[in-house]
C-alpha cells in the first residue's frame, strides 16, 4: 500500500505538467493576448494594425481579404501555408525567421507556456 501510495503521488506530479503543455489555458492565454491586442482583435472580424484573428486556426495566411498584407505573407499562405497549432507556435516564437520579410513588428513569445496557453484562448475565441 505505501508503494502505490507513492506511485499515485508521481503519477500526479508526472501528469500535471505534460497536460497543461498539451492542452493550454484558454484563461491565461487571454492575459498573453495583451501583447498582441494593440494590433489584433480576437473577438471580432475587424482588422487593426494586423488582421484580426477569429477562426485563426486552419486559416491559410494572408488570407482576410479586408487586409493588405506584405507580399511576404501572400506567398507564404500561396505556397500551403495554413495556421496550426504547431506552425501559429513557430511563426509566434521567431516571427521574422518564420515568414521572412513579414511586416508584423513583434519580437515572439520566448515562452512555450505562454504560446500553448494562447493558442488555447484564440481556439475559445473561434467558433
Ligand atoms: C505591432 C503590431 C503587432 C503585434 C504586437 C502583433 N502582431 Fe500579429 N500581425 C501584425 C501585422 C501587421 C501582421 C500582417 C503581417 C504581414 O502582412 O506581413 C500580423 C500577422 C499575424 C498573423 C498572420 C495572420 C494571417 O491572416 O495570416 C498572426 C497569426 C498573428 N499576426 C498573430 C499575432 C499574435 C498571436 C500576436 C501576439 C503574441 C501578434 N500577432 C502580435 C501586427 C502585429
């Protein structure tokens, strides 16, 4: 009994980590989509300085045609581009070096946590 007494404990400990990394918190997401709020509307179809986010996932880039894009961004949804989770994370953490000459001034979100979290609020903001 000690012993699986200890093993429920590592499992516990073992499991929380790996879940939030999976899953993200649509609540904290919300706190790192401040950084971006000042160019982007989650919320609503209405462009800022950036186009607006809603419906983000399975978007191909440069695709909001109320927006005038960089040529940079255009080619990139031309040639198969479409915002995943995983290419969303990767353009988020190096924007420059993901869609080189992209006009977006943001320097990426150093944070895992922080990306999975807000990919989780952006996805509660899609229908
Ligand atoms: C200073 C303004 C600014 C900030 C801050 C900013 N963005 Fe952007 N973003 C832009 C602009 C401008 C573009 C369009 C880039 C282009 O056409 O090359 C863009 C493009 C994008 C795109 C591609 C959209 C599409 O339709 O292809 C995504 C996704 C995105 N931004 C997400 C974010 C997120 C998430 C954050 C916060 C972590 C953020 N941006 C912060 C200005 C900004």
């Amino acid at each position: 009994m000690v012993m699986m007494g200890k093993a429920l404990v590592w499992l516990a400990v073992m499991s929380f980590p790996a879940a939030s990394l999976a899953a993200g918190d649509a609540e904290r997401g919300a706190a790192v989509f401040k950084k971006c709020a000042a160019c982007h509307n989650a919320d609503k179809p209405e462009n800022k300085i950036g186009p607006h986010l809603v419906n983000i996932f399975g978007r191909k880039a440069g695709s909001v045609d109320t927006f005038q894009y960089s040529d940079a961004m255009k080619k990139g949804g031309e040639g198969g581009l479409v915002w995943d989770e995983k290419n969303l994370a990767d353009y988020l953490s190096a924007p420059k070096k993901f869609v080189p000459g992209n006009r977006m001034s943001f320097t990426g979100l150093k944070s895992a946590d922080d990306i999975a979290d807000l990919e989780a609020y952006l996805k509660s903001m899609s229908q």
